[in-house]
C-alpha cells in the first residue's frame, strides 16, 4: 500500500489481523478525523487506526496504523488531504488524552502569558469541540470527563478578567446545534455564579452542571429534535424522557454531585409546577436546576432557528420579562436575592442620577405560599428585580438604580 511507504512503515503481516489483541469491534469507541484534528505542536502522540475489515456480523474492525507524532504530521496530514484520502480513526482514550495532555495543558500555559479574554475564547471552543465529540462522533461518554480542568480554566478566566456577563455571552456562538447550546448554558452559568459570589467550587459545580445538563438529548431521535413546530403525542414522549435519561448516564459514570445530577434531572420543572417530568413545585427543584433553567431558555432565545434569526440580549430578556414574568423573573430574583450583596447602587450613578427609593424602609409581610409573595411584589420590588435582571446580563450599572 502506498501510504506506508509514504511513512517508512513496517509492513504489517496479513496474518496478524483479526488477533484479538489488535482489534476493537466497538466501532462507537473510534472517531473518524480528518486533518484539521492533527496539531504539530501536540507532542503527546496517538495512534492513528483504519478500518480494516468487517467481521462476520458485519461490525467493523479498526488496525492501528501508525503512532501519530510531531515528526510524520506532514506525511499523515497529505495523506488525509489527497483526493482519494484514507480514512483515518482514533480510539476514544487516545481522544481523551488529545484533549487532556494536549488542549487543556496548552490551555493552562496560555493562562499565563495571553488575556483572560483571548483564554476564555479558546476555553469555550475546546469545551464546545468536547461536546461535539460526545453528542456526534463517539459513543463512550468518557469524553465528558475531560470537562472538570475546562470548567476551572474559565472560572480562572472570568477571575482574572473580571469579566461580565456579556463578555461571555460575546464569546459563545451562536447556532443552534445541541452541543453549542450546552457549552453556552455552561458559561452563562457559571457567569452567574461568579456574579453571585457563590463559592469557587459551586460557581465550578453550577458551570460544569450547565455544559452537561441536556446530555439525555443524546436518546431523542435526531429528526425530533430538529422538528419544526409541533410534536406529535408519542414524540413528545423522548422529550420528555430526556432529563432522567441525562441523569441516568452521569449517574453511571459515578463521578458527579447529586447537584449536577439535579440540572440535569430537574432543568425542564417549572417554578409554578407545569414543567416535566415530575411536575416539580417551587423549591422543591433545585436551586442549581432553576439557574439552568433560567440560562437554558436565554441561550434557546438568542440562538437562531430555521425559521427566525437569533433574538438581541436585550430582545430575549423583554420577551422573558412580558411573557415569563411569573415564572422566570420572579424565579430569577428569588435565585439572585439568596445570595447577591446588592452593590451600593447609589454609589455606582452619577451624583445628579442619584434618586431616593419609593420605599426605602418599608418591610415586606411574610407570606404562606413563597410563589405567591414573588407575585405580589409591590412596584418597587419588581422594577428592581427586573433592573437587575437586566444589569446582569447587560451588564448596565445603570440598571441597579431603583426604580423612580
Ligand atoms: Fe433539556
């Protein structure tokens, strides 16, 4: 075969395929690449394998071909770039560590020398890529491990940069592919978390929880999920099953916290308790759940579909304050009032903006019912809210004036 000369290769006996110890028939456990995946500077070295035969069952046998590395990236990169390219495949722990020992690391180390912001891009793209490669190119979930240091590497960013809400939301991409969308949730997130001064492992736990939260979309029909319009009955059946399908496979994989399974369990309840699948009410979803709810809806929002553009921030967040407004901004202060130190708003404004609150002193009665009090809230205290709804994700200090 030319492509072995073409590389020096030993030339492989015939006899030696089909023994055990060669072969993997889990052909989920492989990934096709092409040459945009190769990186000269990735000195940690793969194999590299090909589809060598089908057994009797028709599943289909991989060979490793070569051992990928600095010194025949030139070679394996024309080989995968000529008309009639090989098909080339690389085993699912060799993927992880492409992207442990290889992406995250270089990742750590431009930490050190480029901006926050330049950091967070490239963080976020990487995240998405890992995603991807769970929803579309390998059937293992193992994948999803090489998360956590991404997770840490953006909060360090977001630190460091001091970095808004929008500065994130400048960052994500906007289509609406199922693996962009949770790289998005993740970061919008963990923005929130940071704003609301949780503690640095939940600000990790909540980011990390939003990029794996619609995980059992990976059990719907892709023709379901890009339907258009209405579901029929029985389709709406796999949507519905998604979140405890989500919850099911992290589970599995033994290594998250009861929170992170929460996102993934609880992001479709509503606060009101018409959401799915367990018709959950009020606190008793949990916080974590309702945080990705709120950044779930936002991200659908400002995502493009076949049959409208993308909606503006600013648009997404009027739509969700007039439509959602019992549901979403009531749930969205009740999250935030739990743990932000409001900021010295008067402190923020100019001296002539500087205006005294309606109400300054005046105490709010207890109410029984907690969905009840979020609705009865006097002016003031909605406008606030709603300023500060807006100011997050605006990051408008201006918002944070109370209201006239
Ligand atoms: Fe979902």
């Amino acid at each position: 075969m030319e492509f072995r000369f073409l590389l020096n290769l030993p030339v492989v006996s015939i006899a030696n395929w089909g023994e055990a110890s060669d072969m993997d028939t889990i052909a989920h456990f492989y990934r096709e690449i092409n040459s945009g995946f190769l990186n000269k500077n990735c000195g940690q070295g793969f194999e590299i394998s090909y589809l060598a035969e089908y057994d009797e069952n028709d599943d289909p046998l991989f060979r490793k071909f070569v051992d990928y590395t600095p010194e025949n990236h030139e070679k394996i990169k024309k080989m995968l770039e000529a008309d009639d390219c090989m098909e080339f495949f690389i085993h699912e722990s060799d993927l992880i560590k492409y992207y442990k020992d290889f992406k995250v690391r270089d990742l750590q180390k431009a930490l050190e020398t480029q901006p926050p912001k330049q950091v967070l891009k490239e963080a976020y793209l990487v995240t998405e890529q890992i995603l991807k490669e769970y929803f579309e190119n390998i059937g293992s979930s193992r994948i999803l491990r090489t998360l956590d240091e991404l997770v840490k590497i953006i909060q360090e960013c977001m630190d460091r940069g001091s970095l808004a809400f929008i500065d994130v939301f400048l960052v994500t991409k906007k289509d609406y592919h199922t693996y962009t969308h949770c790289a998005n949730v993740g970061l919008y997130c963990l923005a929130l978390a940071n704003k609301l001064q949780m503690k640095p492992e939940a600000i990790r736990e909540i980011g990390l929880g939003g990029m794996l939260f619609d995980v059992g979309k990976k059990s719907i029909p892709y023709e379901i999920i890009v339907k258009e319009g209405k579901l029929e009955p029985q389709e709406f059946q796999f949507i519905r099953k998604h979140p405890s399908a989500g919850r099911k496979d992290l589970n599995d994989m033994k290594c998250y916290s009861e929170n992170i399974l929460k996102m993934a369990a609880e992001h479709h309840e509503r606060y009101d308790g018409t959401g799915y699948p367990f018709q959950l009410k009020g606190e008793k979803i949990s916080l974590y759940a309702r945080v990705c709810n709120i950044m779930d809806v936002f991200g659908a929002m400002t995502a493009p579909r076949s049959n409208r553009p993308g909606m503006t921030p600013f648009a997404a967040l009027t739509e969700m304050k007039n439509n959602m407004e019992g549901h979403l901004i009531c749930e969205f202060w009740s999250i935030s009032s739990k743990f932000l130190r409001m900021p010295p708003q008067q402190e923020l404004l100019h001296p002539d903006q500087r205006v005294i609150p309606r109400h300054p002193t005046k105490k709010r009665r207890p109410a029984p019912d907690r969905y009840s009090r979020e609705l009865t809230f006097s002016n003031y205290r909605v406008c606030k809210c709603t300023r500060f709804f807006y100011a997050f994700f605006l990051s408008d200090p201006l918002m944070l004036c109370p209201a006239r």
